[in-house]
C-alpha cells in the first residue's frame, strides 16, 4: 500500500460520483504513479462499501481482461476483477438508457452459477467445473469512467474493472453437458454478427477466469460463496453501442440473451 486512508476514500468518492453521474475523468495513475495492486483493490473496495452504506446488495462477481482480445484492444497483460451490484443487473431484454452511462460496450460472455464454494489458492478448472450449477450466456455492458477507455491495470481496477450494467439469460445449462472450449459465441448488433468467438478465448477455458477468481480472492483472505453468479470475461472485443442499437448474444447450446440501448 502507498495511499493513505483519506486518498483512498476520496479516490472511490470521485470514481463512483463519475459513475453515478455519468461523467468521464483522467487516470488515477496520473496524479498517483506510485499506486500499487493493493492501493487499486482498495479504491474499489470502498467504492463496494459506500454502495453497501446506501443499501446496495452485491449480485455477483467479474472478471475482466481474460481474453487475448480484450487485452490487446485494452494494451494490458493481466486479468482483473470487480462486483457487480444490483442497481447494475438487468431484466432480458430490457432498454438500457444511454444517458446514464458515459461511452457504453457490450461484451459477450459465459456465466458462471456456483453450487459450492471456492476457496483459493490453488483453485483450478477441475475444481471449478465441479463447483459450477450451471452456466448460462450473460452481455455484459462496459462504461470505462476514464476518458477515451484509455486506463493502465491499476486505474481500471479502482474504477470496478468499468462495470456498468450486465443481463444473463438464454439457456441455463449444467456445466457436464458443454465444451465450453469449442461452444461458439456470436454477438449480434442490429442483426448484424459483430463479434464471434469460442470459449476457449477465455485464458484457454473460462472456468480458468473462475479459478483466477477464486485465486485471488484466496490471496485477500476470501472465497466465492456458494449460489455467486460470475461474470468469466468478454470473449471477444467490447463492442460500442448507443441510442436505437439491440444486441443479441448466441451462444452454442444455450440459446440467446438481448438488451436495447435507448
Ligand atoms: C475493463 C473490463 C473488461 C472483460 O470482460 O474483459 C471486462 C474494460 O475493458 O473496460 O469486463
Ligand atoms: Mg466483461
């Protein structure tokens, strides 16, 4: 840790107002170089809290940057991950009002559901393929706080990893019964494919984002309870979306899931 309490505290008071109000801002690298992982973990951290203060539940988990595509359209090397609240989860096929976020994307992703716990370190694909109830297709619906979506690792950790909004639906379907290696995504923007992909874009299994999860949050002490919803990462590149879009998300085996963008 190099940032002090009250640095801290206000760092998640500018990135969540950012949030909450829909409104972009520079790096927090760029005023603190110095910042460390454990510095970017607590900024968000406090961000969790002062939702939780305001009545919030947390609904699930993420993890972002589990890709080779994602990382090389963000210029980072390193998977990260966030929560996600309520106030973020969305209904299939509902209207997401752009007014409210600043620059939304939409990801494809796979969704986890535990019936276990996880507990790292030493957490891995095995363990998690035995632990999942079931997975299921999810969009998620990115909103960077920083200017342009251009971040370093430790910044986009602060800002909860640019969680905005996500909806999971389709075809739940028990782990047992896919390859979520050769399952294939298809993005579909206005009825146009924007993205595809197969799970295995997804650091080579997506249970391996789940095990990274379990990991690092064994590395602070915590686990991933039974019944968490999980978010694995985009499986393909964020796609930009405004006013008057829809998306679907195919995803082999488990039917689709939509959102529109009003
Ligand atoms: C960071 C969040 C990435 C994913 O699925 O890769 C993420 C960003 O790209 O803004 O959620
Ligand atoms: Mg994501």
């Amino acid at each position: 840790m190099t940032l002090d309490d009250a640095t801290l505290d206000r760092l998640a008071e500018h990135l969540e107002t950012c949030q909450l109000q829909a409104r972009d801002t520079t790096k927090i690298t760029d005023d603190h170089p110095g910042m460390d992982w454990e510095d970017a973990y607590a900024v968000q951290d406090r961000i969790l809290k002062r939702k939780l203060a305001r009545g919030a539940r947390v609904v699930g988990l993420k993890c972002g940057l589990t890709s080779h595509a994602k990382m090389r359209q963000m210029g980072v090397d390193e998977p990260v991950f966030g929560f996600l609240v309520d106030a973020f989860a969305l209904a299939e096929g509902a209207s997401v009002r752009c007014a409210d976020l600043i620059h939304p994307k939409v990801e494809p992703e796979i969704a986890f559901v535990l019936k276990h716990e996880l507990r790292g370190p030493g957490c891995h694909v095995g363990a998690v393929l035995a632990a999942t109830d079931f997975v299921l297709p999810g969009i998620e619906v990115i909103d960077s706080r920083y200017r342009d979506f251009k971040f370093d690792l430790k910044s986009v950790i602060a800002d909860n990893t640019s969680a905005a909004r996500f909806v999971v639906g389709g075809h739940a379907r028990p782990v047992a019964e896919v390859d979520l290696r050769t399952c294939g995504v298809v993005l579909e923007k206005n009825g146009q494919p924007v993205a595809l992909g197969a799970g295995a874009a997804v650091l080579g299994h997506p249970a391996a984002a789940v095990a990274a999860l379990a990991n690092h949050l064994g590395r602070r002490g915590q686990s991933i309870p039974a019944g968490t919803l999980i978010l694995s990462g985009g499986v393909t590149e964020a796609v930009a979306v405004g006013p008057g879009d829809h998306v679907s998300l195919r995803v082999q085996g488990m039917g689709h899931v939509g959102l529109r963008f009003v």
